[in-house]
C-alpha cells in the first residue's frame, strides 16, 4: 500500500511537504492503520505557538490504497530439478532437449533466435538450417504447454522467440556457480 500526503500549496513562498512511503500489511489491519496515520499526521500538524513554521490550517489527511496482488506466472522453470510447473502446481513432463531449448529461449527472450544458433546453443550441433529438427522440437512444447500458454512466437522464415516474459519465472539452481 503507498500512503501519500501532501499539504497545499504554500503561502508566501514556504515550503511544500511531501511524504511517500510503502507499507505491505495485511488486508485486516488497514482500517486501524489509516486511522495511526491520520491521528499522527493530525499532532504533526499542532506545531507550538513560538515556532517560525507556518501551518496550513486544514492539512490533507493520507490517502491509503491497495497494490494490486502480485501477479502469479503462468509457468516456473525450475533449474535445478530440470522441471517446469504450471500456476495451478500441475507439472510439465519434457524431455532434456524440450527442457533445454525451452530454457535457452526464456533466458533470452525479445530477440528472434535463428534455427541453426539453436541448434548449435542447446544441441551443440553445426548443422545446415534446413533440418526439421528445432521446428519439431517447438511443436511438441507448445502442444505440452497447451493453448492457453502462447508462449514462443514463431518469426517466419528466421526462427523463434519468446516474447511474454511476464508469464514465465526461471528459478536459477542455487548452487550453480
């Protein structure tokens, strides 16, 4: 949640204050946290009689709202284990090579990888282009990962890439150095 408040504009050239800060709290305790902040805001706004600052007869009380709950991806690559599991828990059976050229593509997502530097990044092969065997590959994931995951982008002609770098979450192998 973000608590903004801010008093007017200032009169004879005085200052502005702004204050910005980031709480996460849970949902049941917000209301007695507006009022905290409100009643504190309310005695920061008494200021003693001797002093030289001027106060601002109705200062704006803070205005509380809610961040939208983090969004959960649709599939986690699991280094480590060499597993890939759907939002709903459910896993996703691949081979080494699906495993792997899946992973490669999601590490360097937004650019548009050709078939032979697939073929020598997750084969380590240096094969002609015209071989069939990256395309099947593609097909068998995307028929794995269902039709509600449209994931890898087909770039006609050249090759592959993944574009929706928001659905997928790679969780690095922690002892990997």
């Amino acid at each position: 949640m973000t608590l903004e408040a801010a008093f007017l504009e200032p009169a004879d050239g005085g200052a502005v204050i702004e204050v910005t800060a980031r709480f996460v709290v849970p949902q049941r305790d917000l209301a007695s946290l507006e009022r905290d902040f409100a009643r504190k805001i309310r005695a920061l706004a008494e200021i003693p009689g001797q002093s030289t600052v001027e106060v601002q007869a109705r200062p704006q009380a803070p205005r509380l709202r809610a961040l939208p709950a983090p969004v959960e991806p649709a599939l986690r690559i699991l280094v480590a284990p060499r597993r890939v599991v759907r939002a709903d828990g459910t896993f996703i059976d691949f081979t080494r090579l699906e495993f792997d050229l899946l992973l490669f593509l999601c590490e360097n997502p937004g650019r548009v990888h050709r078939r032979g530097a697939l073929l020598n990044a997750v084969w380590h092969l240096n094969s002609s282009p015209s071989t069939r065997t990256v395309d099947v590959h593609v097909r068998r994931i995307r028929s794995k990962l269902g039709p509600g995951l449209d994931l890898i982008t087909t770039v006609r002609g050249v090759g592959y890439r993944v574009d929706h770098t928001s659905e997928v979450e790679i969780e690095p192998d922690p002892y990997a150095l």
